[in-house]
C-alpha cells in the first residue's frame, strides 16, 4: 500500500480524476489491482525450486562468463544500484544471466517480461523469483504507466537491481534490434525525481553456440505466424532443450552511470532533461553490448558458408576464406569465444559438425571430396549466427562500397569521396546498426580505408590507384555484410516508386514486399533468400520516413522515390561488383572485367 501513497502518485491520481472524471479511490483501487498484477512476492523456498527448473531447462548449454567480471559488478553493487540491459536471442537469456549472478551470491534481480509469459502456474512461482510481468501494450493506459514508474522507482530506492531487455523482443535476424525507449524512460525520469541514488546500467551480452529457436524465429521472419504461448508450447520447448548445444557465453560491457547521463542534459539554467537522456543512454548502451559480444565459431562458420554462388564448398576452401576473416579479427584486436587455429582440428570443426546435425549446414560426402553448403531452406537460420557479430565488420563493408563508388565516379579527391560516400551509407543504414558520433565515425573509416589502401590519404592515390588494388585485397566483406539489407531496401524502395505520389502504409507495403521479394528470388533476381526479411522491410520503411518518402502531402513525392529506388539499385550493383571482386581475390586484372562488364568502373 504504502508504494501507491507517494506524493508524486498522489498528484498523478488527482491530475487522472480530472481528465476522466472518474473518482480518485476508484482509480486508487484500480491502481491497487495493476501493481497486484505487476509486484514480486519473494519467497525463500520458491527461489530454491525457480533454480532447479531453470537449471534443467537450460541444460542444453554450459555458461561461459567471466568471474572476474561478475566479481568486479558485486563490488560496484555495493554502493550503487545496477541495471542489467541485456540482449534478447532467447527465452532462456533470464536464466543463463541469473545462473552467473547466483553463482557469486547475487540476490536475484527484478527481471521485467511480457505478460504473455505469465503462465499458470508458472507465473505464481516467477514472481516469488523476481519477475515483474508488465503488459505488452499500454501506451495509453496513463494509470499503468503511473503505476509502473511509481514501483520501478520504489525498487531502485531500495537499491533492488532491475533487469530488462532493450529490444523488447527477441531478436529475429541475429543482430541487435533498434532499443525500446518505454522501461528505460520510466527509469530515467524515476532517477530524475530521486537524483541522490546511484545506479549503473550494466551492458549485457548473451550468445549462444546455437540455439533450437532459431528456426521458427527464422519462419517468422520470412512471413510467418508466431506460434502464441501456452502451456504445450512450453512443453515442446522444454523437450526442445534435450540436445546439448554447447555454450551460452555471457559478456558484461563497461556500467553506465545514470547520473553522469542525466548530467549532460543540463539546460543554461542548470535544469535537467530527462527525455534527451533516454535515446543517448539507449544507443550507448547497445553500443557496448555490440563491442562485448564475442565473436563464436558459429558466426565465423557461416560468414565462410552464406553468398558463395550458390555453390558447396570444401574445408580447404573454407580454410581459404576464414583465414583473412581471422587475420582481420586479431588486427582489431575484436573478443572472440575461444583462440581458433584453421589448421587444427578444433572448435570450428565442432562446430560445423554440430550445425551439420542441426541442419543449418548439409554436408555432402562426394568421390572425391566432402563439401558442405547452406541450403536455400536454411539460409535465414545460416544468418542468424552471422549477423551476432556482423557489427565488427560494418564499417570495413561500408568503406569498400565507398572506395568502389569513389572510383566509379572517377572522385578528383579520393579522401572527400570516401567521406562523403560513407556518410550517405550511414544514413541509409542507420535504423539497421548502431553508429558512433560522426567524428568517431570518420576515424573509424580512414582506419578501415588504411587497413585496406595503405597510402590511400597521399596525393597519388587515385582512383586507378583503387581499381589495382581492391583486386590485392584478401579479404572482401561488403556482399556479406551489408548486400541483404541493401536488396531488401531495393525492393522496397522499388515499391514506393511504383507507388507514385500515393501514400502508402507500413504493414500492407511490409507484406507487399514480402511477396515481391520471394517472386524475385524465385526468378533469382535477389542474390539470396535474407533479403525476404519483415524485419529489414520495416527498418527501411522507416528510412522511407525519415527521408519523407512516405506520405503523399510531401513535395516532389514522385520523383524523389525515383531517385531513392534509382540509388538504392545503383548500391546494389556495386556490392555485387564487390562480389566479383571476391571471387576473383588476387587477380588484379579480373577488377577491371568483373566490374566493367556490368558497368561498374565505366566512367
């Protein structure tokens, strides 16, 4: 009772009696019912027993995490409360978090998820064991959100550690889903009202070997139905977790003090902005969970395995591939699960067994050789474990796309061109990847541009200079990068052109391009199936927003959409240069005849 008796709260029902004109104590007992729904009920024997079943339910997988950090995190909980901001691949990220924290004595921490998990009986035990079930959507529903900001407040005043999962879903392509700013709001403005406590948001990152979701998350992707949660789904998913799959390894990124974000929106009169925290911490955040997570033996294996022609290929010529992935991954100094060595029979041989049996990988035993190759049913699933860690290799994508078009335009000053070229493929991708400030971003180009074009700042490095080498370069990134979302937003973009001057609606254009996409990859237009993704569809329609390509009031609306199609085609065409370029690595006379052949260098 005493949680909803806050002066604050008080106002808050005073101020909702007004607008609605319903009686304070008949929202009062409204908001008694919301926090019943939302509240924990610790219990001892019930903790005791929550461990058991998670244990078993994620028996599939031994943790990997680092005591020293759990460690490092119960000394700074000492004096400060902690957030712990994972990201979300799996129902079963909770656990393998909770089992580390137990392991050195951490009480287990407020953990908010959706109410459709909150399943009888289950539920009546989650919530003895530190689970807040929120609503899925109350947006505008003002009392659940008083309600809710009043506990999430209560909790941090006791120095109760929260837990919660930034995307507010799990992720269904494998990398980081754009952050939900809901909780974290609440959060902030919780912490604003009371600016004496100390909290630390704590970055998070979970990656698993492989998972057994990864297949119906991958249908869902392409179009399908989401199987709803019930009592036999968790069934099948608890006999699902039968089959051990390896490691779930766990990485913690550097705390972020609330209090020094809350500090930087200080207006001229020393007054503080709570709202323009929110987006700032939210990108900072999944920025450091990005840079803690490792790269798997999964994640490299299907980096050899996806956009190889459509063709097998055999260990050596994995070995072939991996390698400059792998001299690439220690020049930047990137995590990696475990040290790899390509020429011993080790973790990535485990592991291609291991995707082999799952059947994300079909191996094929020949006369002659065994080779190994990505099915077109399997691609999406393929990808997944790529995109955990395509965020490292970003940048490296993004500066070849912006040499290659450098050189296409003949650029009379290659280092603007490059800028100016990588910029724009920023700003293209930017609801995909989470991107530093600009500064920041420019040295990470010119380090990308000098790792690959030694000299590339002095004056007789020209555009020449680009096409000879580009053909030298060992390692080629771009067609597995960033090509899947570049031919999703072709496709899209290619819509909205045909579309005119009309407005046009998010979920009957997502599903438009759905249909269109796979019609394109039948006719092997589309260079692989990924690009037939909801989410990439949506992230684009979004870009399409932001440029105001969307609604029909917007000026010039036509001939804009041309253009944004026209651009988004011509982006494509030199990643598929880059593809050629690829696949004839070392061949510095193939450049000129991959690329001039489809029109690409022809000036």
């Amino acid at each position: 009772e005493h949680i909803l008796e806050t002066p604050e709260f008080l106002r808050t029902l005073a101020t909702l009696s007004e607008e609605t004109g319903r009686p304070v104590n008949e929202l009062a007992e409204e908001a008694r019912a919301d926090l019943k729904e939302m509240a924990v009920k610790p219990g001892g024997v019930t903790v005791t027993a929550w461990d058991r079943f998670t244990k078993w339910l994620s028996r599939a997988y031994t943790v990997d995490y680092i005591p020293e950090e759990v460690e490092q995190l119960k000394e700074l909980n000492k004096t400060a409360g902690l957030i712990f901001l994972p990201n979300h691949r799996s129902y079963l990220d909770p656990m393998v978090l909770r089992w580390a924290l137990d392991k050195h004595g951490f009480p287990p921490n407020n953990t908010l998820g959706g109410a459709n998990l909150a399943l009888w009986p289950m539920s009546e035990i989650g919530r003895r064991n530190g689970i807040v079930f929120i609503r899925r959507e109350f947006r505008d529903d003002h009392l659940y959100r008083a309600v809710l900001k009043t506990y999430l407040a209560h909790l941090m005043s006791n120095k109760q550690n929260l837990e919660w999962y930034i995307e507010g879903g799990r992720t269904r392509t494998g990398k980081l889903r754009p952050p939900r700013y809901g909780i974290l709001s609440y959060v902030v403005d919780a912490f604003a009202g009371d600016p004496d406590n100390e909290v630390r948001i704590v970055p998070t990152s979970i990656v698993y070997d492989q998972q057994h979701e990864v297949s119906a998350i991958s249908a869902e992707e392409m179009g399908g139905t989401k199987a709803p949660e019930s009592i036999k789904w968790l069934y099948k998913f608890a006999r699902s977790q039968s089959r051990r799959l390896g490691r779930a390894t766990l990485r913690f990124g550097e705390p972020l003090s609330l209090r020094d974000a809350l500090n930087l929106t200080e207006d001229a009169d020393g007054n503080l902005r709570p709202r323009l925290a929110v987006p700032k911490v939210a990108f900072e955040v999944c920025n450091r969970i990005n840079a803690a997570t490792p790269v798997t033996p999964a994640a490299m294996l299907t980096f050899a395995l996806l956009d190889n022609g459509d063709r097998a290929i055999t260990v050596e010529e994995g070995r072939h591939i991996l390698q400059p992935l792998l001299d690439y991954i220690r020049v930047r100094k990137l995590p990696l699960t475990e040290q790899v060595n390509l020429d011993e029979h080790g973790p990535l041989r485990d592991t291609l067994r291991n995707l082999v049996q799952e059947g994300v990988v079909t191996q094929y035993d020949g006369p002659t050789e065994r080779v190994f190759y990505v099915s077109l049913d399997s691609q999406h699933e393929a990808a997944f474990y790529r995109n955990t860690v395509i965020h490292f290799f970003l940048n490296r994508a993004i500066t070849e796309l912006a040499a290659i078009q450098a050189a296409e335009d003949r650029a009379p000053d290659i280092k603007v061109a490059v800028w100016e070229n990588a910029r724009r493929l920023k700003d293209i991708l930017k609801f995909e990847f989470f991107f530093p400030p600009t500064r920041e971003f420019s040295d990470q180009i010119a380090a990308e541009a000098s790792l690959m074009y030694p000299g590339w700042e002095e004056d007789t490095f020209t555009t020449e200079s680009v096409i000879e080498e580009a053909g030298k370069l060992k390692l080629v990134l771009a067609h597995r990068v960033i090509g899947p979302f570049l031919e999703a937003y072709s496709v899209l973009a290619d819509e909205l052109a045909a579309a005119g001057d009309q407005t046009v609606e998010q979920a009957a254009l997502v599903e438009t391009c759905l249909s269109l996409a796979r019609q394109r990859w039948l006719q092997r237009t589309l260079h692989t199936p990924e690009s037939i993704s909801k989410d990439y569809f949506v992230n684009a329609f979004q870009l399409a927003k932001n440029q105001g390509l969307v609604n029909a009031e917007e000026p010039d609306l036509a001939a804009r959409r041309q253009a944004f199609a026209a651009e988004l085609r011509l982006a494509v065409r030199r990643v598929d240069d880059l593809r050629g370029i690829a696949q004839a690595t070392g061949q510095p006379l193939l450049i000129e005849r991959a690329t001039l052949n489809q029109g690409g260098l022809s000036g």
